[in-house]
C-alpha cells in the first residue's frame, strides 16, 4: 500500500518508525510549518515528525492549510492507498479525506467512543479513569465518529501523569497500526460502528480548565496536577505571583480546620489544604522561571506557612 503520513508532534513519531521499520510505503510525510519558538520567536524550529522524516529519508510536505487546490493536486498524483493521520493537528475535510483509494485511518489515544476530542489522555487521568487505550478508526467527516477497526487498552497507574500516559500510549499506538494495517491488507479489518449513545467527549485543555479550584477534594486536584504535568501545567496564584505546581501526593496524616488553598507546612514537606483533605507537591514552577523542588522553591522565600494560594 502507498501511504500518506500525516503527523505533528512527538506523539506521533513511534507510529512513523513503526510505519517504516515493518517495510510500509511511507510515500509522503505531512507536517505542520515549522513555529518561530525561543525567547524572540527568531528561531524557526521543525516539527518532530519533520525532523524524524528526514532523518528517515522521507519527503515532506507542510501545507498551512492542508486543503488547499496545490497541496491536494499534489497528493493526487501520488494515487495513494491509504492516508495515515496521527495527532496532526487539523481537522480534515471531506476532500482530503476520500483522496487515498481506500480513505484515511486515525491513531486516537482513547477507547472511543469514549473520550473523543483534542484531549483524550489528559482527561482520562481528569476523570479518575482506570483504563485507557488506543482505537485505529475509519475517518469520516465527523470529530473522531468513524468506524473502529482495532483497539488496544492499557491500565492507567494511580500516579501516572499526563505525559508519561503519552509516552506509553504513543508506543501502544504504533503497534495497533502496524496490526490494523496487516487486518487491511489482508482483507480481515472489519470496522464496526461506534455507538454514539456511550460518546464522551475530551476538549481542549484551556487556562482556565488549568486552574486550580482548592475547594475540591484533594483527590480530584491531584488527578488535574497529573495529567496536566508536563503540558500545560496546573497552575494557582500566590499573592501577584502565578504558580504551576506538580507531583502531587496525598498528605492524608494532615487533618485540617485552615481555608481551602492555605499551606499548612513548608519543612519537611511542602503541604497545602484543600476542600477534603490535603496535598503535599513535588515541584513547583514559577511563572518565568524553570521548575524545580518544592523545598528549593520555599528556602527562597517565596512561600511560608499560613499563606494561601487563590
């Protein structure tokens, strides 16, 4: 089968080099333009699925808008077989779609149709789910609707945090693909239906989802710190000062009358209350500045007990 790539971020580069270690032909490989990033925004920086193509020796293509007349001419003429679309960061129109013979499949990082959407591995740890998983689904003009043709679930560990969910579904993601790839070449893919009445939904994180309320339970805090940790962060305020805070461990021996958000202690640990219970974190990182040990954090000042974070 002549395939087409379509990716962006790391996540998606363990399903390319599944893609090309097991002998596919990867025809193409499209990505996003390279994004000025630095403290100037002067330096043009690669997405990582670009820089791993060209390591790979692949061609790249990367459309500002991957429906436009140019990009679509050029897909054509490579009478593809088959599209390929993990985490690459555009929604794609019927077009585009139908363009490959046999369509266009998806790696989504969810046991759909639960958790469909921009966000599936955050809010699986959001949600105190147990399980999660990956789906290989037939793409159709709806959000991540089309028929499953192969899934893969994994256990979610009760300390897990977002990135390290990532990281391991982005590998369970690669070999799902090279399955429900073989299930399609040899005739045996039988893609079902998703049953919309079971449909959950996982948006895109914002700032405001980041925020942390101190009046819910100490659980229910800690579940956003995970999986918000690295992307994003889970963030609160101290004083003027805006805060992200990270590894979050319950501080169950602290029994507490003080405000929802008041640090209790600073030494040895770094403990703050909440609506039910209290957390004791890891890490802390400042707006500006680098993260770094709770413990370094405090010793300069920057926080004492009886403050409160807002």
């Amino acid at each position: 089968m002549r395939l087409a790539f379509f990716g962006t971020p790391g996540f998606a580069v363990p399903s390319l080099l599944a893609l090309v270690e097991e002998g596919f032909d990867v025809e193409v490989v499209v990505t996003q333009p390279d994004r000025p990033k630095g403290r100037h925004r002067s330096k043009l920086v690669p997405p990582a699925v670009k820089q791993e193509a060209l390591q790979l020796g692949l061609p790249v293509l990367q459309p500002e808008r991957p429906a436009n007349t140019e990009f679509l001419d050029q897909l054509r003429a490579m009478e593809l077989d088959l599209g390929v679309v993990v985490g690459y960061g555009h929604i794609l129109k019927p077009e585009l779609l139908q363009l490959p013979t046999r369509g266009m499949i998806n790696v989504h990082g969810s046991l759909l149709p639960h958790l469909r959407g921009a966000a599936p591995i955050e809010h699986a740890i959001i949600n105190g789910d147990g399980e999660t998983g990956v789906t290989i689904m037939q793409m159709e003009a709806g959000l991540d609707t089309g028929p499953i043709i192969h899934q893969l679930s994994t256990p979610i560990a009760p300390d897990e945090t977002g990135g390290e969910l990532t990281q391991r579904l982005a590998e369970l993601g690669a070999l799902a693909l090279v399955e429900a790839l073989a299930m399609i070449e040899t005739g045996t893919a039988r893609p079902r239906p998703q049953d919309d009445s079971q449909a959950s939904h996982a948006p895109k994180l914002t700032s405001e989802m980041a925020r942390i309320s101190w009046d819910q339970p100490a659980q229910q805090i800690a579940r956003l710190v995970r999986a918000l940790d690295p992307r994003v962060g889970a963030r609160t305020t101290l004083g003027n000062l805006e805060v992200k805070l990270f590894g979050p461990r319950m501080a169950d021996e602290w029994e507490h009358d003080e405000i929802p958000g008041e640090i209790l202690a600073t030494d040895p640990a770094f403990v703050v209350a909440t609506g039910s219970g209290a957390l004791q974190f890891l890490d802390v990182q400042p707006a500006g500045r680098q993260r770094m040990a709770a413990a370094a954090w405090v010793r300069g000042k920057n926080a004492k007990k009886g403050d409160r974070f807002e």
